[in-house]
C-alpha cells in the first residue's frame, strides 16, 4: 500500500515513468512516506545512509558509476543544507542528482514550529532546476501543476547538460497514512535532442502519418538570415498541405487571415474538430479560445518544438518537447516538398491520408465559411470599424510599412483585419510600453511605422513622446473611449459597482496636449467621416514630425461592434 498523499504518489509514479531506480534515503519522519513509496513500488534500488552530508556524495558516486541519475531523499529543516557540498560537486561535474527534501507545509515555516526553514531554492545558481510541489491535488490545476513540474524537473537532470535538480515536497500530517492500492497514472514528457535538422525531420514525419494532425505557430519571426525566405515559404506551404495550420498576425509565417478565435467559437462543443497530434512551435497566441480548445483535445499526441527545450505546455497534455527550432521544422519540410512526388508511401499509410485530407477539408470549410462572414459584416462607427478602414487603406500604400499593435482590444482587432505580420509585446501581455517599442522601432527603421494602441496603454506610456529620437515615420493611431472597455466584456464582472472607476480606469483624458508639448502633429476624430479623412491623412502625408490621430468612440458602441460581429459568426455556422 502506498502513502495516502497524491503528492507523493504522483512524484514516485514519475519517477519510475522516467526510468529512475537508484535512492538514497536518509532517516526522518518527514520524509518517510517519500521512503516508504520509494521502498514500497519494489522498482527502486534503496540505499540507506544516516549522515546526509555523505548521503549526498554516496548518491554522487552511484551516479558516476552508473552513468544514471539517483535520487538522495532527506527530511525537512536543516537535513537538506548537508547536501550542500555534494550538490555543488554534483553540478560543477554535471552529474544528474535529484535531490528530494520533504517539507512542512508554508503555513508552518517561520512560525517556531520544529525542523521548518525556507526551503524552496536553498541552492540557488547550483541546480539547474528548483520546483516546490503543491501540497495538495485536490483540483485538475493542481494535479496538471504537481504533474508538469516533476516532469520539468526530471528533464532538467540532462538537459542542457547533465547536472542535479531540486524537488521540495511539502507534506502534512498525518504522516504515516497508507491506504493507496496502487501509484497513479501519470503522463511523462519525454525530451528528444540530437540533430535539430534531424529532429526537424521527424517532426515532419509525424504530421504526415497522423490522420487529424494541427499545426499550431504561436508569435515569431522566421529567421530568413539562416533559411532564406523562399524556403521558409516553401516549409509553410507543405505543412499546410498536410495537416491544419492555425496562426495569428503575430507570426509572419502566412499571408492568411486564419480568423482562428471565431472559427474555435463557432465549433463550441464540436469534438469531431479535435486532432490526434498537435504540433506546436513559436510563442505564445492571442486567442484564449484556442487555448482552451487545445487543452480539452485530451486525446491528442502534443509536440512541443522548443529550441532551449523548456516545457511550456500550453495545452497541459504535452507528451513532448522537441529540442529544435521553427525554422528547422521548415527546412525539413520545404526539403520534402523538394522531393516531389510523395506517392511512394506504403499502402498502410492510404487510410491515414484519406483521413487527413478529410480533416483538413473540414477545417478548411470553417476557415472559409467564418472569413467569408467575417468580410460581410460592416460594423458600425466603433473601435472595430477605424481598424477595419486602416487595415483596408494599408492594403493599397506602396510605402514599406511596419505595424505595431498594443495589447488588449487592439491586438484582438489586428487578428480579425490585418492582412499583413504585426508586431506587439506579447510576452508578457502588459499594455506598459507599447508606444515607446514602437518609437524605438521606428528610431531604428527607414519603413512608415504605426501604432495602433488603446487609450489606458497609450496615456500609461505617453513619456514615450518625451524622447529626442523622434522620426517622421512615426505614425500613432489612438483608438480612446475613455476606459478599458474590453473588462466590460468579461462575464461577471459587470456586476460589480467597482467596473468603471476601479477596474475599468474610466477617465476623461485627450493626447492633445501631450502632442503639443512634444511637437507631434495632433489629428481629431469624432466619427467615422472624420476617422476616414485622418486615416488618409496619416497615411499619405509627407512631414518630419511624427503624427497622431486620435479617435473618440462609445465604449457601449465598441464592445457592442465586437458582440454583433461574433453573434453574426455563430449563426452562419448554425
């Protein structure tokens, strides 16, 4: 029987998923349910030693004979500090050590309470990896959080080289509770690193012999200084051929508006949409839509392509991380589409690629279908309409051009009308900073640079046009209904008597007088005749001072707009 704490179980199930079998253990009563599990799954070779000091460079030396990594377990408060000097051997001679120090839970550290201090990082710079677990599983987050950071962990040992990890397991009594019949079922995600190009082939492979496969680019730049751009198109082009690809405009990877956030809407709770692989490269997406969808596709193989092979499992069912980079899934794909005539493949593979190509015509339809709807609808003077009339007039400029789009409504818009990349600080998604990127972009650009922002991003970072660097070329549209209108758009939250003053940073503010006082030429609008004639003028005019067009809308107005417009997207696919 093993220890009644899912914690623990889950630890020692991932253990054992990942091939460890070698532990030292020290004595404790903290982390004897860890020692009773490790001694418990009969899969574990345990080696007991009482000093934890030589504990640590007994595990280093079954390590170094080996060539595996083994676990050394001590119990809470000052037991962990004595692996000190074997964890810096350890790590200076990349040796794969997981150290595993049971723990109180938080409430209890620094409370006088017996053999507690701050555990969590206690060897800083000297292991490539530190996580504390939940104390308790008790939600699906909490099982999928224990579960991703043990993975993380174990990963770590040998990549990027080998070297020791930390895993602190916080335990509450009682102790000594077993009544679990058997260890848990638990997803191990697996690392492959060898030739990226390599990799990046069998990346390829698997999306042609997977019979619903999706492909999944999040924000990035192809790196057309290594892959050229011809070929980066070439890469694109096949891989859209074989599978489903979805992007946003924060990729410049297609010249497609993919419309993916209305096409996810109008599926709802459709699963004959759901893939069996899911291949995902690049950063991160806007479309929160997406997201969830990935995450409830359960059954579906995940292939994340991550070039420092750091999990980011965005779609908490990751089954592996692919230590190559976008560019050389792109290469390997562009070489297959080099090698023409792809109808050598053997005759088992004809019913997978029936298949696929009845999946992809399906989500190809509802690509089609939501673009063709998203075309029609022509929504009234609002947010949504100026960014729909600058993207059209963007389509008929000769001007090299450059786009920058601040987070939050703005960016959301660009994905549903832009038809070129666009950039934005989607990192972290923080709405600090939009405008003074862009100004340094265009500092350091000969193109006509644009940002579209909002007004709580723009007037948080009006010092942005309190700088010296200051170009022509610089262009700002500033889209101000006097809040941040999209948090009326969140469920629930209007119920709140605190939406509009507290959350909502509702205010009364113009960008005239900051233009003034930095010589930026100001342009009013406050209809859509008025926002035509800006746009136009903004566009077109040849001066040496950067220009801002500032357009006045109904809050009500905008997020009705984005309500019509999505209303309009599920009745079609009714």
């Amino acid at each position: 029987m093993f220890v009644h704490s899912e914690t623990v179980n889950i630890f020692t199930a991932l253990l054992l998923k990942h091939g460890i079998r070698q532990a030292v253990v020290c004595p404790g009563s903290r982390n004897a349910p860890i020692v009773h599990n490790l001694h418990e799954c009969g899969e574990m070779e345990c080696w007991p030693v009482t000093d934890e000091r030589s504990a640590g460079f007994f595990a280093l030396g079954l390590a170094l004979a080996s060539r595996q990594p083994v676990v050394v377990c001590v119990t809470s408060g000052s037991a962990v500090l004595n692996l000190a000097p074997a964890v810096a051997e350890a790590y200076y001679q990349h040796v794969p050590l997981v150290v595993v120090s049971a723990d109180r839970p938080q409430a209890w550290i620094g409370q006088l309470d017996g053999q507690t201090m701050p555990q969590q990082g206690v060897f800083g710079s000297l292991v490539g990896k530190s996580v504390s677990l939940p104390l308790h599983v008790d939600d699906k987050t909490e099982r999928w959080l224990c579960n991703r950071l043990i993975n993380e962990a174990i990963l770590a040992l040998t990549y990027p080289v080998g070297q020791p990890v930390h895993i602190n397991v916080p335990i509450e009594e009682p102790l000594f509770h077993f009544d679990v019949e058997q260890l848990p079922e638990e997803r191990a995600i697996s690392l492959r690193r060898a030739d990226a190009v390599a990799l990046g082939h069998e990346v390829v492979r698997m999306i042609e012999e997977a019979q619903r496969p999706m492909v999944v680019v999040g924000q990035h730049r192809c790196d057309t200084q290594r892959l050229g751009g011809t070929v980066c198109k070439k890469g694109v082009a096949y891989l859209q051929q074989q599978g489903v690809w979805l992007s946003e405009r924060l990729t410049d990877l297609s010249d497609h508006t993919w419309h993916l956030d209305e096409a996810v809407a109008a599926i709802g709770d459709d699963d004959t949409y759901f893939p069996d692989l899911i291949v995902y490269m690049g950063d991160t997406v806007v479309s929160k839509r997406l997201k969830h969808f990935l995450r409830r596709a359960k059954g579906a193989q995940v292939i994340m392509v991550a070039p420092d092979g750091e999990v980011r499992d965005v779609t908490a069912h990751t089954t592996q991380v692919v230590v190559a980079s976008v560019e050389d899934v792109l290469q390997a794909a562009a070489e297959r589409a080099d090698e023409g005539d792809t109808s050598s493949k053997p005759i088992s593979s004809l019913s997978s690629t029936a298949s696929r190509e009845e999946f992809r015509g399906k989500w190809l339809g509802l690509l089609e279908n939501v673009a063709q709807t998203a075309e029609t609808y022509q929504p009234p003077f609002s947010q949504m309409a100026v960014v729909r009339y600058l993207e059209e007039q963007l389509e008929d400029i000769e001007t090299p051009f450059q786009v920058h789009y601040a987070n939050s409504t703005a960016i959301r818009l660009a994905n549903i009308y832009a038809g070129h990349s666009v950039w934005c600080n989607r990192g972290v998604n923080g709405i600090d900073g939009s405008v003074s990127t862009t100004v340094g972009f265009a500092a350091a650009s000969t193109d006509m640079v644009l940002c579209v922002t909002g007004d709580l991003s723009f007037f948080y970072d009006q010092n942005a046009l309190w700088n010296q660097n200051l170009k022509g070329n610089l262009r700002i549209v500033l889209l101000n209904n006097g809040q941040g209108a999209i948090f009326n758009t969140l469920p629930g939250l209007n119920g709140s008597q605190a939406l509009q003053q507290y959350v909502g940073g509702a205010h009364h503010a113009t960008a005239r007088g900051i233009c003034e006082q930095n010589d930026v030429g100001y342009l009013k609008a406050s209809d859509m005749e008025e926002a035509r004639m800006g746009i136009v003028r903004l566009l077109t005019e040849t001066t040496r001072r950067p220009m801002l067009l500032e357009v006045f809308t109904d809050a009500s107005a905008d997020n009705t707009a984005l309500k019509g417009y999505y209303d309009m997207i599920l009745k079609s696919q009714l």
